[in-house]
C-alpha cells in the first residue's frame, strides 16, 4: 500500500511515490528502523541511509526496479503492487551493513551456510512456491520473478 511517510499534505505529494515507499520498507525490513507509517508529523529525510545511497545506485543503474502489475487478492483488502527489485551486491552489502536477523515482524530466511537469503535456484524456487506459506501475492512475485528472471538480471 502507498501511504505517506508523515501526516501533512506536503508528504502525501512528497512521498506519493512507488520508489520512496519501497526504500522506506526496506530501511523497515532490513534494517529495523522504526516504521514511516504515516502516524507522526516528521517527514522522512531521504538524503539518510540507506534511501540516499538506493536512489543513487537506482539513478546509476545499479538498482533495477521492476513492477510486474496489480494483484486483487479476494482475501485483501486492497490491491497489491507486484515488483521486484535487483540490488547489484556491492550497493546492497552498503546499504544494508547492518543487516538484520530479525526484526519487529520476524525473521529472515536463513540458509544451510548461515547467511540470509534463499538462493534463486530452479528447486529454490519449486519448493517455496509449493510447501512454503506464501500470501498470493508473495507467490505470484516469486513465479513472475522466475519467469522473467533472464530479463531481470540482464
């Protein structure tokens, strides 16, 4: 869902955006800054890290954003956005250096080796969209993302 990142007409034009909404969530997510939710008056600064260096590495090609369409889910109550974001390594291990395991929504995946992550291999990809719970969106980003996977990472 798109939602200002702080009360005020000047954020809901400031902070109308595809781009800043999913950088924000990933401060939230992989990071575990405190949630820009829309509930205070303290407009978010986008010049700070991790947004500031995502938006340059997306300007340098570096970060490819993608958006695959709108998922109705009967289930929902809204639709959702279905994109995926292709982070080259070197922007990601910067942004995200303080990465976390767990955050105020749970945890990460973890892998056999310790890290974080699932690999994006074809039985990867079977296996979590067959004995993984998914909401439907989460299940058709995945599908679409191997699919499309040649055109992603081109």
């Amino acid at each position: 869902m798109l939602q200002p990142a702080a009360i005020g007409q000047v954020n809901v034009a400031r902070d109308f955006s595809l781009w800043r909404n999913m950088i924000r969530e990933f401060s939230e997510e992989f990071l575990d800054t405190p949630e820009h939710d829309g509930s205070s008056g303290t407009p978010v600064d986008y010049d700070i890290e991790p947004l500031r260096t995502l938006t340059e590495a997306r300007a340098a090609g570096k970060v490819r954003a993608w958006c695959f369409g709108v998922g109705l889910d009967p289930l929902a109550p809204a639709g959702e956005i279905l994109t995926a974001v292709i982070i080259d390594s070197d922007v990601f291990d910067t942004a995200f250096e303080g990465l976390v395991s767990r955050n105020s929504e749970g945890e990460m995946y973890p892998t056999e080796d310790g890290t974080l992550g699932i690999r994006w291999t074809s039985e990867n990809v079977r296996r979590v969209l067959n004995r993984e719970p998914l909401a439907a969106a989460a299940a058709a980003c995945v599908a679409l993302t191997w699919r499309h996977r040649a055109t992603l990472l081109a």
